[in-house]
C-alpha cells in the first residue's frame, strides 16, 4: 500500500501537465523542499497541508489520507450522471 507521501507524487505527477514539486508547492503555498519531504517520507504531513492539498486537487481525502477509494472528488455532472444511468437501468 503506498505512503501519504507517495499519494502526494502521484497526484502531482497526475496533472496535466505533470506539475514539478515546485509548482505543486506554489499551489497549495508550500516549499518545494517541503513537498520534496512529504513524497519521500521525511516529513508528516498537517492536517492543514491534507486540507489545501484535497481543496486546490479536488482529491478526496480518504484517498490521500488512507489509500481508499477513488482519488477525485466526484463532480457534480459525474454524479448527475451516474443517478441517470441508474434511472435509465431500471
């Protein structure tokens, strides 16, 4: 199962484009050698750094905080059109 840190890595590196850690830091106002700590594990991460980071990403944060579930929070038209599908389905 991977770490916080390495969640935090993937979602950086998941951005389009792939964000650099300083990039990502600036977003979320940050240092890049603080992110850079965070991904390798030399660092735990705040609640309030987990706050900005799912804030900014839209990132659940069962999925940064624990590994579980989908990494996105759903949006609104994706919800809207799962309950479609269902009523279409039934």
């Amino acid at each position: 199962m991977q770490t916080i840190g390495e969640r935090i890595k993937r979602l950086r590196l998941s951005q389009e484009p792939k964000m650099s850690q300083e990039q990502f830091a600036r977003r979320i106002g940050a240092t890049p050698t603080v992110i850079s700590r965070y991904e390798a594990g030399l660092r735990e991460v705040p609640s309030t750094v987990i706050h900005s980071i799912c804030r900014e990403f839209n990132v659940c944060r069962e999925w940064l905080v624990n590994g579980k579930g989908e990494m996105n929070v759903p949006t609104a038209s994706k919800t809207l059109d799962e309950v479609a599908r269902r009523y279409s389905e039934s």
